[in-house]
C-alpha cells in the first residue's frame, strides 16, 4: 500500500485494541497511541528496514530519539476494535528521519490519529547527533526510492 510523505511502502501492523490501552470512558486513553505507534517504529527498524532494533540500540549503540512530534486525533478507538498502524517515511535527512505515522481502521480507512514524527540519529555513547547508519539510509531508499534524491551529498 502506498504511504505518506515519501512515495514509498507504508510499513504496516494489525493491532487489537486491548482493555490496558483504554480509560474509564473506554477509549483509548491517548498516550497509549505513542506507545503502540513506537513499537511499531521498532518492528519497521527491524523487520521493514530489517536492521535489527535490538542491534541497532544494544550493539551497535544508536538511538533513534524524538525530537519532534506532532499529533491529530480524528475519531475514538475502543476496546475490542482492529485498527491498522502504518508507517511511511516522508523526509530522509543527514541524521535525521521524519515519519508520517497512523492508526487507521483498515476497513474503512478511517484516520483515528496521525502523528508527524522526527527521529535523530544519536550514539548512545556521547548523545550527539550522526549521520544515519548506511544500511538503514540504504533501506529507506529502497522503500522510498523519491527520497534517494534528499541524500546528502557524497552518500549514494
């Protein structure tokens, strides 16, 4: 399926919304939405980008921290309900990713939320910004091959 921003593969994962994601009124309670939405940032590291997030952090030492986030919440999710999250990256930087993410209900369509998402790529190390790793630039491209041309100079 075609995704945001980039032109390339929407990254995607089913979800159940279950009783521990919801408040009182029955709903999701929304900072649950960053928590499904993050670990399907982690599934797409690695099993869309197939880096490896485990790696990525533990080994190799490089963090994908939010720098910037911006949220819209459309319409209301319930206990029980199925939704879509989907991931699609619309902006490739030096060291930096913007993603364009949603919850969706996969039937319909309709948008329960959608979340603009800048990630900087850091050593855990020092917690300075680098440049994003190759093979996870390489990936990206792969999957959005309009980004190729936001690469930075030098990178190909």
């Amino acid at each position: 399926m075609s995704g945001g921003g980039g032109g390339g593969v929407e990254f995607q994962r089913p979800r159940l919304i279950r009783f521990s994601d919801c408040d009182p009124a029955g709903i999701v309670f929304y900072p649950q939405y960053f928590v499904m939405l993050n670990g399907l940032v982690e599934d797409w590291v690695s099993d869309g980008l197939g880096v490896g997030y485990h790696a990525l952090i533990g080994e190799r030492r490089v963090g994908l921290p939010t720098v910037k986030l911006d949220a819209d919440f459309r319409a209301v999710s319930r206990m029980g309900d199925r939704v879509m999250l989907g991931l699609s990256v619309a902006q490739l930087g030096s060291r930096s990713i913007t993603l364009a993410l949603r919850c969706f209900e996969p039937t319909s369509g309709e948008v329960r939320m959608q979340v603009r998402q800048v990630l900087v790529t850091t050593s855990l190390d020092t917690h300075r910004a680098i440049a994003v790793p190759d093979d996870m630039r390489a990936a990206i491209v792969r999957d959005a091959p309009a980004l190729a041309a936001a690469e930075p100079a030098g990178k190909a």
